[in-house]
C-alpha cells in the first residue's frame, strides 16, 4: 500500500510540475488549432453577461507551463471581492495533441460529475466544440453555478458560470455558458 502511494504521488509530481522550457514563447505545430497564449483575457466577450449582471467585470489572468500541457486562466470578477454578484472563469490547457485533450477532458469532467452531492449532470449539454459535457447546482434565490467541460481540437476548457440572483435556469444558464465559450474559442483560433 506504501509503494503504490509512492508510485502515485511521484507520478502525480512528474505530471504536475513546472516545465522551464518557457512554453508560451516555444514555436506552435502549425497542425494545431490553438496555440498557448499569455493573455487569455484577450479571448473574452463577456457582452452577454450584461443581462444578467451591473457594472464591468474585474479580470485577472494566470499562465504557467506544465509539464501536460500550457495552462492558461481568465477570471472574471463582476462587483466587490467582497460582494460579487457574479463569476465568469475560462480555464484552458493546450496540449500537444488533440488525443491528450480527450483524455484529459474525460478525466476532467468525470472528477466533478462524480461528486453529485454537489453537482447535478447536466443531461443535454449545450453542443460546443468535439465534445462537451456540463454539470450544475440551480438555485431559486442565491448562487446558481454552471459548469461547461469543452474539448475542442487540442484544448481542454472548462466554463465556470456564478451568477447570484440571475433567475436563470439549468437550460438559460447552459445557453448563456454556450455562447461565451463559443465566443472565447473563435476569438482564440482567430487569434
């Protein structure tokens, strides 16, 4: 029992460490459809969240480079830290592969679609990019949460949706996830 713990957590390391090959700068495949990038805000329309939400939305971005993969993270902010009314993250990592994305992007979202004390599957996932799968937790009055897991060529992207009081539903907010990941995506392969 021992070893195999040793086993798991030294492969775990080895996958999860950090790469000091630079990454971003590291010359595409020109047969990949997304190329790592420094600035995964760039990609963002978050114009839809208008109806849903006040004001401008704060963002913050995070990149490093791993050993899997290029990962890359945009959140978006919407109010105070202390009293936001909403949340818009796109959590992305670009492997060398779109055979690694897949296995990632099942790996991903069968974490969380296993947890279902917390999170509710999502029947009719919205049709984004090769595959797509969601995961939920509506309320009525507070925070309802939408979890869009995309694979799209060589990307694993996950679309996290918090909206306080939006009085959408699972399908609405499936919808509005949708588009802003469809949005995120052609901004980045047009890139």
């Amino acid at each position: 029992m021992v070893v195999l713990g040793l086993l798991g957590a030294a492969g775990w390391w080895w996958f999860n460490r950090d790469d000091s090959t630079g990454g971003g700068d590291e010359a595409a495949d020109p047969n990949l459809e997304y190329a790592a990038s420094e600035e995964p805000c760039s990609f963002v329309d978050a114009a839809p969240m208008a109806d849903y939400v006040d004001g401008e939305a704060e963002p913050s971005a995070e990149t490093r480079d791993r050993q899997r993969g290029w990962e890359q993270l945009c959140s978006m902010t919407y109010g105070s830290a202390e009293s936001s009314t909403a949340l818009l993250e796109f959590e992305s990592t670009v492997f060398e592969s779109d055979a690694k994305a897949g296995v990632n992007f099942d790996l991903g979202y069968g974490q969380v679609s296993e947890s279902e004390e917390t999170w509710a599957v999502v029947d009719s996932a919205p049709d984004v990019g090769d595959q797509s799968a969601a995961v939920a937790r509506v309320v009525d009055e507070g925070t309802s949460n939408y979890q869009l897991h995309v694979q799209d060529g060589n990307v694993y992207l996950v679309v996290r949706l918090s909206i306080v009081d939006s009085g959408l539903d699972e399908a609405g907010l499936g919808e509005l996830s949708a588009e802003l990941a469809d949005s995120y995506l052609s901004a980045w392969r047009d890139s």
